[in-house]
C-alpha cells in the first residue's frame, strides 16, 4: 500500500469515529433496548378523607424514552403524566418509594403508593411495546 493509501485509509477511519462519537445517539447505553413506544394500562386508587375510596382503570398510549441523566427513563403518558425512575441493567426500576421492573425487552410494570394524612394515592401501571 502506498502512503497515499495508507494517509486516505487512515483519515476514512477517523472520519468514521468522529462522526459515531459526535452523534446524539445513544449507541452504547444499556436503556436502548428498552426505549419506545407504548400502550400502557393504568390503575389508580385511592382513599380521600372527604370523598372516601375511589378505584380507576384506564388505558393510554405513550413512551419510554432517555430521561435527563444515563440512569434514567422517562416513562411519558400522552394524558400528561410522567414519571422519571432510575433504571438498572437488570431492568429494574426505582424512584422515591415508586418502583418496578420490565419483566421482558416488551413490558413494563411500574407503580408506588402515596400516603398522606387526607389522601392517599396508588397508581400502578403496564406497559406493552407497539
């Protein structure tokens, strides 16, 4: 191979690095196989002081995407609902006495307990990959 070659090669090869490290993807990071869209089925209830028990149950579609540092996700409901747990390798979920886990690469299942003095309040939720 002549130098000229050699220099050419050389700079395709450093092209091609500059470009993989300078893109926004997340091309090395554990939550990619997590991340998408879904269809999540919600479950809320609760106990509030004056109005007594409620129990609702609903669907919406929404996200999964990188949340604001590497351990994180945002877990975004098209209603406007978000919630932003750390998440592990193994998939596990935790935030602030909330928590869960994705059981497969295609569902997830996240959900806490609130209480308080007037109002306590559950919700729990499943999500399934389109």
């Amino acid at each position: 191979m002549s130098l000229n070659q050699n220099i050419f090669r050389n700079a395709i090869i450093l092209f091609c690095c500059l470009i993989i490290l300078g893109c926004k993807k997340h091309l090395i990071d554990y939550r990619n196989k997590f991340i998408g869209d879904y269809h999540f089925s919600i479950t809320e209830t609760g106990y509030d002081l004056y109005a007594g028990y409620y129990d609702t149950i609903y669907t919406d579609e929404g996200k999964i995407w990188y949340g604001s540092d590497s351990h994180t996700v945002l877990i975004s409901l098209s209603g406007g609902k978000s919630f932003e747990p750390r998440i592990y390798e193994d998939g596990t979920l935790s935030d602030n006495g909330c928590g869960g886990e994705f059981e497969t690469l295609s569902r997830v299942s996240y959900g806490c307990v609130i209480p308080s003095p007037a109002v306590t309040v559950g919700f729990h939720l499943i999500g399934e990959r389109k």
